[in-house]
C-alpha cells in the first residue's frame, strides 16, 4: 500500500444541541488533532436526515454544531469546517460506493438495528446506507485518521472494508485504510440517568445528558442529581466495573482533567459520591461555561457563519473533487 498524506476527517450530525459526550469523545479530540495534522471536520446534514427532521430546526442546528466546533477550538482558519451538503462529491462518491458495498455488511451494523427496531421495512433507504455515505465523507479527501467515539468503531470498520474493496475490484492501490482514533477516557460517555446506556441526544430525559449550552446552576443540577449509590467509592478499577454509574463519573471527570482514570480514582475511593459529584460540576463548569459563551455570541452574527461554511466549502471541494474525478475515471465514466 502506497503512503498516503496523513489527513484527519470527521463529521457530526446537526440533530440538536451537542453534548459531554460528543465534545468529549470526539471534538475536544479534534481541537488536539489539529496541532499535528491537516484536519477536515463536517457539519454531516445529509446523514441528519436519514431520520425525520424539521427542516427549520436542522437549518439552525447546522450553525450550531458550527458554532461549537469554533467555541471548543476547532481553528477555521487553518483547518477546514463545512456543510456536507454544500460539497456534492460526497453524494457522488456515496452512491459509487453503494454500489461496491454488500447488503450483508450493512445488515450487521448495529447502530442500524438498534434505530430501526422492530420498524426494519420501514425506516428510510438512507438509515441503512448511511455508512457508506460516512465511508465517502473520509474517502472523498483520502483521509487516514477518523476521531470518533467509541459508538462509530463499527462504521469505521466498514469504511475500511469498502475501501479494501473498491481498491480490489478495480486492482488499484487509491483509497487508504483510515484508521480509527477512539482514545481518552471518554470514549463512551454515559447516561447520568443510567450507566448502562450511551449519553445521547434522542434520551427522553433532559437529566441523563449535559449540554454544551447548558447554564453553570444547570450542570451544577445535573451532576448532583446523577444515578450513583449510597456506598463508598471504591478503590480498584475492577470494583468500579460492577458499577457503571460511579466508572461514567469517574470517567468523566478524568477526561475533563486529562489524567488517568487510576489516578482520579485514587483521589476518591474510601469517599462520599457527593465529595466527587461537588469537584466534578465544578470541573465542568469551568470546561462549559466558556464554550457556552462562546457558542452564544457566534449564534449572534450569522452573516459571520455562514462566510466561514462558504470558505469551507470552496476549500474541501478543492480537495475532494479531483479525488472525485479520479474515482470516476477507474470506473469507467471519464
Ligand atoms: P454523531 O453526530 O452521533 O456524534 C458525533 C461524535 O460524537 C461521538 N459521540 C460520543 N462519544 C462519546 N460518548 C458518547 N456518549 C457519544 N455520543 C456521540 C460520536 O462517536 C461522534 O464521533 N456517523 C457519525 C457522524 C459522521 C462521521 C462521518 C464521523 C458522518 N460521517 C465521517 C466520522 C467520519 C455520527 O452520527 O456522529
């Protein structure tokens, strides 16, 4: 396999405000990625609708995801931030890549059977080839690194399948395998309602999640009414498994502070939950609270957005279309 320039892509979905758990699983990765390598980071509005939206709600979400990614520290102006929508070549590369593709690979991924349920006839087409659209947003800019949580490991692994493929069947060595980047202590942030369920944005309640627009009285609320139990913290790893609830906060708090959970663990154990849950908003506050902020004040001049999605766009289509055009000729339409 050839070497291929390193690039980092990744995308998130503008379907409501973002939360702890994106922010740490994956964009305060971002933010550290950029200091290393050249970085491609979507605002994936086609992906939003592979499930019901309000097209006036999705228009506002975009800017807001947008907003986010600068008020975390994503840099515009050396990095490229964009709408998915605006750059055509990743529907184009999509529909060559379903075609290469196998309805078997698709059937296994279990994000797809967790949202479609028992409703599996009637879910739309693009829920279930939702991950080959993913599998074009990295290949149409030759992407080798992806940041992402720990929910996405599957999707990634059949990016690097249909690559694979793609580079068999026509007997070329063009797409590389991109390598998933799932690190930190938080690469499954957790329900604060229920340990055992990822953090998300579709949790009928408010408490099991933190926003990143969440107020500091707010956080502060969150945190102490999080599920935990009435012993003491414990002092090994190994006992904190059987308890998901007190690992999430542990987990959290050691991602906030950049340190090994080990470590805060030893902070901890022998203590009460309330000692921990009383440093770890305070800890929050001080990660959010200027983020909020920031997003706030970005949401107040649009005009300013929407000029940086439209240098994003001329910059990622820059790099993406000639990719496109490659592909195009190895199968045959150019
Ligand atoms: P999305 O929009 O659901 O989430 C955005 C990012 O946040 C991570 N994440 C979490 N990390 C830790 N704990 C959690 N509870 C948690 N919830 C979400 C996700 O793993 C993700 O990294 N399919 C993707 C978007 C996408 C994409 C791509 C990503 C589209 N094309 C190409 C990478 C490359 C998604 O739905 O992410």
């Amino acid at each position: 396999m050839k070497n291929f320039e390193q690039r980092v892509f990744s995308g998130v979905q503008p379907t409501g405000t973002l939360h702890l758990g994106n922010y740490l699983g994956a964009i305060k990765n971002f933010v550290e990625l950029q200091n290393k390598y050249n970085c491609v980071y979507c605002v994936v509005d086609q992906h939003a609708i592979t499930v019901e939206q309000n097209p006036a709600e999705l228009k506002s979400n975009i800017l807001e995801v947008l907003a986010s990614f600068i008020a975390a520290g994503v840099d515009y102006k050396k990095q490229i931030i964009f709408q998915q929508s605006s750059v055509p070549a990743h529907s184009q590369l999509a529909w060559v890549f379903n075609c290469v593709s196998r309805i078997g690979w698709l059937n296994r991924m279990t994000q797809f059977k967790d949202k479609a349920g028992k409703n599996k006839e009637n879910v739309s087409v693009g829920l279930m080839v939702y991950p080959n659209l993913m599998a074009a947003d990295i290949l149409a800019y030759l992407a080798t690194h992806v940041p992402v949580g720990d929910d996405q490991k599957q999707h990634l692994e059949l990016s690097r399948d249909i690559a694979q493929k793609f580079n068999n069947d026509f007997g070329v060595d063009f797409f590389p395998l991109p390598e998933p980047l799932i690190y930190g202590n938080a690469t499954r942030v957790m329900s604060l309602r229920d340990g055992t369920k990822k953090m998300s944005k579709s949790d009928p309640s408010d408490f099991s999640r933190i926003l990143l627009t969440d107020e500091d009285d707010i956080i502060v609320s969150k945190i102490k009414k999080a599920k935990s139990d009435s012993e003491l913290i414990p002092s090994s790893l190994d006992d904190l498994e059987a308890k998901p609830e007190c690992l999430n906060l542990i987990n959290i708090l050691s991602a906030s502070l950049n340190q090994e959970a080990s470590k805060t663990l030893g902070q901890y154990a022998g203590k009460e939950y309330s000692t921990l849950k009383k440093d770890l908003a305070e800890c929050l506050v001080q990660v959010i609270s200027p983020i909020r902020v920031e997003i706030k004040n970005l949401l107040n001049n649009q005009d300013e957005l929407n000029a940086i999605l439209a240098t994003g766009t001329e910059k990622a289509s820059l790099i993406a279309n000639p990719i496109l055009e490659d592909v195009y000729k190895i199968v045959g339409f150019k």
